[in-house]
C-alpha cells in the first residue's frame, strides 16, 4: 500500500493521469465480518487462533 501510494502521488504531481480510487487490497476485520471467508484468506490459516 505504502509503494502504491507513493508512485501514484509521484505520477499525479508530475501531471500524470491518476486514477480517482486506488484499489490497494485492504479488508477491514470487523465483528460483523469476523468469519466470512474473505476475512479468514486474509488472516491465513492460524487467523481464529489470534482472536481466541
């Protein structure tokens, strides 16, 4: 995400055509989402055992 942001701000103050959103691949865990198969592929295969 850090490399992303910096090579997009880098292109758009040399005038380069930026995208308006930047897709970086980041899922927010949250109670509600907590077992949903995307949040449990993000936090690999030990993830329940860091919320236990």
């Amino acid at each position: 995400m850090g490399y992303l942001g910096v090579t997009t701000l880098v292109d758009h103050i040399q005038g380069g055509n930026t995208p308006t959103m930047v897709d970086t691949g980041v899922t927010l865990v949250t109670m509600a989402n907590i077992e949903s198969s995307e949040v449990q592929e993000a936090l690999g295969a030990n993830g329940n055992a860091a919320i236990q």
